[in-house]
C-alpha cells in the first residue's frame, strides 16, 4: 500500500496524525495540506505533517482527498472539490456522523460519488490542531468504513488498506447502523453531560453545587469540557438517530419519575433491577477492556421493561 | 479534643476509616464496633480500626456513637440504640441523605432529639468493608453538619471537633439544602448513568453499543458501576429532592428535542448557547479543583433559558 499524493483538508488531530502514520511507515509520498488558518498550516508544515500548503483546486487532484474537517463543513468542501476532481482521485473523510455526509457526497459528487468512501476513525484526544496530531493516534484503534452499494468495492479497500497502515482495525457497517451506535454510545451521553452541567451553572445555586461537586461528578461530566461547535454540529448532522435515542432515555426517565413515587410508595424493586442490570453491565464492560474479557450474554437481551 | 470510648455501627469503609484516623490522633481511647458480618468485625479486629466487636445495646452506652450503615438501616439502628441510649452519648450518622436521617431521628429519639447530630462525610471509594478502611480518607475533604434547630450548639461542636480531628473540612447547611445539592451533583448523575447503561444492556443491539463504546462513554458511565442496593437506597431516601432535579433534567431534555427538530429545522443556536455555558463552566470548574483558581461568576445567573 503506497499513495503518491495525499492531500488532508483540515490539518488537524485527526488529519495531522493520519499524516504521520502514513508518513512513518513509508506508505505515502507527498502530503498536501489545506485549511483556514495560515498559522495552523505553518505549524503543520514546521512538524513535517505535510509538505506543502495548497488550495482546494490542487488538493483535488492527489490519489486520496482525507476531509477531515467538522462535519458541517463537508457538504462545502464536497461542493469545491468536485469540479476539480482528479479522474482516478479517491475522496474519504473522517467524519463522526456517516448518513449526513454520504447524502452530501452522493449529492454533490452525483455520477462520482463512486470516487467517494465514508469512514469514521474511533479515536482523539481533548486537543486539536496541527501541534496536537501524533503518529500512533490511530495503533489498534477502530475505523468503521460505511460503504454504499455504490461504492466499488476497490475504493473500499484503498480506504481500508490506508488505515491498516496506521495501525488500525477496519470494521464495515451500514452506515444507518453506525449512526444509531455512535448516538447511543457518544453522541446522547455527550447531550446529557452538558445538559446538566448546563443547568447547574445556570441555576441559582450553582456556587453550592459546584463546591460540593467530587469525583462522580467529574468522571459523568469530562466530556461536558468538549468544544461545544463540534458536538452542536454532530448533535444536528445526526439528529434524526440522536432524537431516536433521546426520546427512549426520556422515556426511561419517565419510568424513574414515577418508580419513586407510587400511590403505594416508592418501586424499591423496579430501581433495584434497573441498578442492578447497570453496575452488572458496566463491571462486565470494564473487565472487558481492561483485560479483554468476553463480554457476557446481557440478560434480558432485547427486552427493555 | 478527645472522645474516651467511640463506637462505630457498620465498620465499613466509612465507619473504619474515621475509626483509624482518630486512633491515629490519639483522639479517641476505646473504639467498640457492630455489625451484622462477623467476618467483617473479625477483620476489623484483626486491622485494629476496633477493640472490642459489641451488641448495639453496649454501643448505645457509649460517648460518642458514629452510625455508618446505609441510611435505609438508620431508622433501626436508632430503634434498637434509644432505649438504652447512655445520657450523655452523643449519636452522628455519616449519611448521604439528611431530611430523612434526621426525620427518623426525631421521630426515634422523641426527646432525647438533642442527642443527635446528622453529618455527610463527604468522601468515598468503590471499595467497601472493614479492609477498605485507611486513615487518610477524610484528610482536607468535606463534611457537612446539618444542625436543627433543636440540636444543641455544643453537640455541633464536639462533632465537628471529632472530624476535624481527621483532617475534614467542616461546612454546616440546612438539611434541605443539602438534600437538593447532593441530588444535583451525586444523585441524579449516578441515576442518569445507571438508566444509560440500563437501557444500552437491555437493547437488542447491546454486543455493538458495548463493542463501540469508547473513553467518553468509560467516563459518564464510570458511576454506574457503583453498588445497586447503596444506590437504590439514596435515590429512594432522597426522592423528593431527586425527582425535582430529575424534572427540571426532563424538561431540558424536551427541550433539546425541540432544538433538533423545529419545523424551520435545528435551532442551531440553542443548542450551541446551551453547550457552550456548560462547556465554559465545566472548563472554569477543572481548572477551580486543579488548580485552586476560583470559579467565574456564571453567565446567567439563576436563570434557565
């Protein structure tokens, strides 16, 4: 696997690391970057991220076109690249939301969109910029590939075989199926952590609250410090599987709301179950992590009381 | 500041701990401990946290008597301690939950009342029992002493002694106070991540959610690993306090499913107003508890959008 040309638009963690990867395992040739910010470019050229700083016109026409800008920025970088095209140029993106970007790909790229592969590379860190990329980002991280029926299946393993080369795991799903994942597992808890830091800070108490806030509270609020334009971005790009999920939890709130107050007391035994099922669920996970135990059968799969 | 003989209900963490912090402060001569395992009181004799493991009827005799059980047991424990109650001992609880501890206790005590002082060390670990006991737990953290009006000034004071003697800082606050404080901060949270967890273990696509999920999710949902019962029990004791945070959370969460859907799209700038103040306050609050920088005074106020 070697790409001749790469182009990054969005020279960021994301962008910047692939680059890297790539670069230390002599599985690319020359990178280009592009972005908004001269200072940020200047940067990633000093750290040898890329080697030159291009338009989006010449980005075009590299062997691969990495988007690794927020997802909200897609649909114009689609628009700009397309009349530029390369003929045997293949784009792909590292988006966090697949079915918003793949419309705007099929819309934009229309009779081309077989040139395009969408993928969402699992890992990051708090940082961004240029200065915070770094070569081993990606080492036994997941990156799901969500191809299309008319994605050609060599596009498919370019992609796939560019990732491998950073040291990453390829995982393939539909990509209605990835978004349904990642709003349950990042994108509603990430919601529901600046939801209620949100009202705390607002409420007139917030000085009490945040004094007597300890180490629950930090854990269950860390991703609440998040740069709020890119999940506000990610929140809207996948909202529809986003509200999905919001609406299950609110039910389940609902639920809670009236096992602590029935006419004949509090539903000792409905909590307790639903606690219970939690902790068994989350030590299991933790174990499985930590030291890659299998994840046990979960009990009343499917069922949801 | 010196307590002759303490006796401990419940020698766990908590009870064990203030046990070996002031043994170790040679501020207290005789510790008695009672429970329910006698594994458990082995074991803390064995650790020297107590001398003698005895009935709660020769507790009640004791100076100072620190009841450390979890809060559903409190209404028994003073039960079975008030008609042997000595006329000087002096009754605390280490209690996550206060207006119901102190309810019980008034009802228990009748008019020996002002023999009570209801306290919240506010400190902890996963871990649990005798062994998990270590005397440095309560250095430089809180404790709250919510005094009524019928509890004598100097049985506020000889508790306070008694924890700052551990290195504790000492906060006083009405119990009502409290009770809505911990509900915002430590309640709720771990009631959100216990229902998250809940409902991804239940799902009919759990292997993937749990396949996906990645260190934000490791994060938020860290205090849902905490134990079912404790959990169960605070939420339960604390319910009216819990359900009118969990109603304000609920009404935010409609609101967030408005934002994502309006009929003239997302209310982008909703959603991104309410990220940022909780972006901006969660940053303002690491840097406050890093690094002793205080916190800002929060836009808004006291006041919910």
């Amino acid at each position: 696997m070697r790409i001749d040309t790469l182009a990054i638009v969005g020279v960021g963690l994301i962008g910047g690391s692939l680059a890297l990867a790539l670069k230390q395992q002599h599985a690319v040739g020359r990178v280009l970057g592009v972005g908004r910010s001269q200072a940020n470019l200047d940067e990633a050229l000093r750290l040898g991220l890329i080697d030159e700083a291009v338009s989006l016109e010449a980005a075009a026409r590299a062997d691969v076109v990495f988007v690794a800008t927020p997802v909200a920025q897609m649909p114009a970088v689609f628009t700009s690249l397309v009349p530029h095209l390369g003929p045997s140029t293949l784009v792909t993106d590292g988006g966090s939301t697949k079915q918003d970007v793949i419309a705007a790909a099929r819309s934009v790229f229309g009779g081309r969109f077989n040139q395009f592969v969408a993928a969402h590379p699992i890992a990051g860190t708090e940082k961004t910029g240029a200065g915070a990329a770094f070569a081993t980002l990606y080492r036994d991280r997941k990156v799901v590939i969500c191809a299309d029926a008319d994605t050609p299946p060599t596009a498919v393993d370019r992609v796939a075989a560019m990732w491998q080369a950073t040291g990453a795991l390829i995982h393939r799903m539909p990509a209605a199926e990835h978004d349904d994942v990642f709003a349950a597992v990042s994108h509603l808890p990430h919601l529901l952590a600046f939801a209620l830091v949100d009202l705390l800070a607002a409420s007139a108490r917030a000085d009490q609250y945040f004094n007597y806030a300890a180490s629950g509270f930090r854990d269950f609020t860390r991703i609440a410090a998040g740069s709020p334009e890119m999940w506000r971005d990610i929140s809207i790009a996948n909202r529809d599987a986003l509200r999905q999920q919001l609406a299950v939890y609110r039910a389940r709130l609902d639920d809670f709301d009236r096992w602590l107050t029935t006419a004949a007391g509090p539903d000792v035994a409905a909590i307790e179950r639903s606690y219970t099922r939690a902790s068994t669920a989350r030590r299991a996970w933790q174990r499985h992590i930590e030291h890659g135990e299998p994840m046990p059968r979960l009990a009343n799969g499917g069922q949801v009381e």
